[in-house]
C-alpha cells in the first residue's frame, strides 16, 4: 500500500514538472532571444546565444530608447495600481452589504454581478467605446473606473463566499465596543479578509497589466501602454519587426507581474478556495 503511494505521488510530481517546463518554455525562449541578433532570432530561435549571435544588452537599450518603454511603464503601473486598488475596496465593501443585508435588492445585485462574468468582452467593446468617448473618459483616469466595472463580477463573487464563513458575531461585537458600519468593516472585516482580498489583488493586477485591447480601444496611441508600447515601437518600415528589441521589452513587461506574483503567492490557494468554497 505504502509503495502505491509513493509510485502515485511519483507520477505526480513528474506531471507537474512536465506542465510546468511546458509552461516555462516559451518565456526562457523569449529571454534567450532577448540576447541574440535580431536577424538570428527567426531562423534559429531555439539556439543558445554564441559569440556570432549574442549582442549583450544591445537589445534592451534599443527597445528603451525606440519604444517609450519608461513612459508606458509608468502610465501602465498606475492604471494597474489604482485599478486594483479601487476594485478591492469598491467589491469588497459591495460584497459585505449583499452578504449582511437580507433583501431582494441585494440578490438581484449579486446574480448581476454573476451574471456579468459570463458575458463576453467583444459583445460590449463597441457599445462601451462610444459611451466612453461621449463622456470624456478616453484617458488613464477614466479607464481606472471601467476596469472597476469588468473586474467587479468575479471579485464579488469571491470576496462574498469569503465573507459568508465570517461569524456575524464578531461585527456585533464592535458595534456594542462603538464602531459604526465603516468602522466595523475597516477595523474588523477587512482585516479578516485578507487572503482572498489579496488573490483577488493578485488575479487583477496579472489582467490589468497584461492587457493589450481595452488600453488600445480605450487610450489609442496618445496614452500607450506597456502591451501596446512594445506592439508599435517595434514595427519598422515595409512590415519589418525588430524582434530583438521586442523580446527584451517582453522580459521586462514579464519581471514586475512576476515579483509581485512571487511576493503573494502563497495567498492565492488559499483565497481562492475560501472565496469559492465557504458559504
């Protein structure tokens, strides 16, 4: 019985590194080529850099000064940093009211919450896209607000089976110790919900940075951002591509996500069967 255990969670193990190496595959060659000659890289992709090919950081200092890479960068840590930030907020307190307050309004809220997870981004683009632009909120202000509205479905989705494993008596408690509604959920909710709040920090900020068409829709080429810096900058005349300079602004769009990745992951697993599971 003891060696059928350990021959299955040998099999396991070698699954899961080979789905990881398959996952880890294409951006090692995205690094490995970020290294190379640009006109080496679609002939031989999968060779290691050689004294023939490699060029230092030829690449990386290219794709900084033709891309506006340092402008993008900044433009897109904001939006990423404020959209986060204001979906947190906004869904966790909007999760708390539907879950504490017993209505028929609050479960009509929540079904549409739900409901607009399912609903594809492409039916809505055109229809969002000229609502935004007869409202003036074609810049990086007002695309905080939109990503609020696409990321609020599955946020409060999980953030309310979360709140529902909270015992009721604990913000009673502070009610009777003083606090108002605010105070109770600040001071004693939030804190609790720490872990799913931060994976669903985490399954946000991986979307919002990432994300190439909403900017592009949205902000146009006046207010690039990262995804949509690197697909411009890179192109050059008669349909050329420096893809030397485009695999390094790739590693460098990679680094931020995954550090922030790597710095709560072990949040993750344990947010998302919380979120998903209780209640």
């Amino acid at each position: 019985m003891k060696q059928k255990r350990m021959r299955g969670s040998t099999a396991t193990v070698a699954v899961l590194c080979l789905l990881a190496a398959l996952f880890l595959v294409p951006v090692v060659i995205v690094v490995i080529n970020s290294f190379k000659s640009r006109f080496y890289i679609s002939g031989a992709p999968f060779e290691l850099p050689n004294s023939e090919t490699f060029v230092g950081l030829e690449n990386y200092i290219n794709g900084l000064t033709s891309s506006g890479f340092l402008a993008a960068f900044g433009r897109s840590l904001f939006i990423t940093v404020c959209s986060v930030a204001l979906i947190v907020i906004c869904t966790s307190m909007t999760a708390w009211y539907i879950v504490r307050v017993k209505s028929r309004f609050t479960k009509v809220l929540y079904y549409l919450f739900v409901f607009s997870m399912i609903v594809p981004f492409q039916m809505v683009m055109y229809t969002m896209t000229y609502v935004v632009n007869a409202i003036n909120f074609d810049n990086v202000v007002g695309i905080v607000f939109i990503y609020l509205g696409f990321g609020a479905g599955l946020s409060v989705f999980m953030l309310s089976g979360f709140i529902k494993s909270i015992p009721l008596e604990i913000e009673e408690a502070a009610t009777i110790d003083g606090c108002n509604a605010p105070q109770a959920f600040f001071m004693v909710v939030f804190p609790i919900l720490k872990p799913t709040a931060i994976t669903v920090a985490i399954l946000n900020a991986m979307w919002v940075w990432n994300d190439y068409l909403l900017p592009y829709l949205i902000l146009g080429t006046r207010n690039k951002t990262v995804p949509v810096a690197i697909q411009l900058a890179m192109q050059g005349a008669y349909g050329s591509t420096d893809y030397g300079g485009l695999m390094a602004m790739l590693v460098l769009a990679i680094i931020p996500i995954i550090i922030f990745y790597l710095s709560a992951q072990k949040y993750i697993i344990k947010g998302v069967i919380a979120g998903a599971v209780k209640g």
